[in-house]
C-alpha cells in the first residue's frame, strides 16, 4: 500500500506542473488576447483617448502584474515542483 501511496503522489505532483505551466500560459495569452482586442476597437471606432487611458490605469499595470506573476511560476512554483517530483521518484524507486 505504501508504494503505491507514492505512486499516486508522484503522479498528482506531476499532473499539478502540468497544471502551473498550463495556467501559466493562459495567463498571459489572456492578457494578450485583451490587448489585441483594444486594438480592433480602437480600429472600428472605439475612441483612442478612452482606449490609452484604459490602458495606462488599467491594463499595463495589470499586465506587468501578471506577467510577473507568470514568470515566477514557471521559475519558482515549476522548480519546487520538480524538485518534490524527484523525491518521490527516489523514494518509489527505493521500494
């Protein structure tokens, strides 16, 4: 029963980096696809004053935010992960 508790946390500990690269991702794309969408309004006629303004309140510091908040889970939380993912390698192989 004890090895195959270990199976199972080390298959979960690996589904959750999958998981933080993929939020990490989307974050950002998210972030991006916003971006992008300002800019097709400001094109069929959305107001450029409102538009910069929105953008310098609301969404440049925001996005620094996440995009800060992106690159430090794929540095910090991807690398506790892989380092709790190899302890329990070694202790599935040690059984």
């Amino acid at each position: 029963m004890a090895q195959n508790n270990v199976e199972v946390q080390l298959q979960k500990a690996i589904e959750m980096r999958a998981k933080v690269i993929e939020f990490s991702g989307i974050l950002t794309e998210r972030m991006t696809d916003l971006s992008d969408r300002l800019s097709y309004y400001v094109r069929e006629g959305f107001p450029d004053d409102i538009e910069q303004t929105y953008r310098c309140n609301y969404y440049d510091p925001d996005n620094e935010i996440i995009t800060d908040l992106s690159k430090r889970m794929m540095t910090d939380h991807v690398d506790f992960l892989d380092k709790v993912i190899e302890r329990l390698r070694r202790a599935k192989d040690r059984q």
